[in-house]
C-alpha cells in the first residue's frame, strides 16, 4: 500500500531527528539535543554503558564521558517505522567507530547497537520521548575499557 503524504513527511521528519541525534553527540553540540528530544524524555543508555536519565542528566553525562574519546562517529540506517496517528516508535542500526586510548596506547574499538525510539508529535514537531541503546556487538575493546561497561 503506497504512503500518504502525511506518511512520508512524518518519516522524513523522525529520520531527521536520528540524524540530528547523531550529529549532535558526533560534534559535541549539547544543546542541539534539547530540539531533538521531548523535555521529559527518558534516555536509556544501561545496557551499552549503564546510564539512564533525562535529558539534562544525560546531557552531562555525555560531556564528561565523551570528552576523553579521540574520534567517534555514528552511522544509521535500515530504520523500521511504526507510525501511529501522534505517536511513532522505530528501529535502527547503529555503527559507531570510536578511537581511545588510555594514555599508553590508542585502538579504534566498534559498538554495533540499535537505536529503539519512541517519538511523540508536539506543537513544535516530532520529538524523541524515549530512546533505548541495545547492544549487538563490541569489536575490539580495549580491556581497560570493558571493565567498565556491562557485561
């Protein structure tokens, strides 16, 4: 069944808001994400790196535990959409490249991950209201690293 206009621009709309979501942690922009997410969102980042907290919370937490990392760079694709009047939820693979390095030697380490969204239509547009980080894979973690991540 072929999409609706509406239907089109509302996807549009919410890959847009993964995208900026992405750019926004990719370039450190903090405050972008306050025009990505729902003021009351929820963030859910436990099982990557066990953090889970509102925006504001979220947004410190990425300053601080980002700011050591050399290089990272997000790319999504494949997102499934289920749309439902105001209301959406999507799926997303996450590849996500970072360099690190623990003063004595530098790795370029992968998390594989999926982005699970839910989205709510506001009179500003749509905005993310939860997102949901789930692990598929780690490639080469330095074990200084992963003695610091969930198991």
């Amino acid at each position: 069944m072929p999409l609706s206009v509406q239907e089109m621009s509302d996807r549009f709309e919410i890959q847009d808001l993964i995208v900026g979501y992405c750019y926004a942690v990719d370039t450190q922009s903090w405050d972008a994400l306050d025009d990505i997410f729902a003021a009351d969102a929820v963030i859910d980042y436990s099982e990557m790196v066990g953090v889970r907290g509102g925006l504001a919370e979220i947004k410190q937490f990425l300053a601080n535990s980002l700011a050591p990392i050399l290089a990272f760079q997000h790319a999504v694709s494949t997102t499934q959409y289920k749309i439902e009047g105001d209301r959406a939820q999507t799926r997303t693979a996450c590849y996500n490249p970072m360099t690190v390095s623990d003063g004595a030697t530098t790795d370029t380490l992968v998390f594989g991950l999926w982005y699970i969204h839910d989205f709510v239509r506001t009179a500003e547009g749509w905005r993310i209201s939860r997102l949901y980080e789930q692990k598929c894979y780690r490639l080469n973690v330095p074990d200084w690293l992963a003695a610091q991540l969930p198991a």
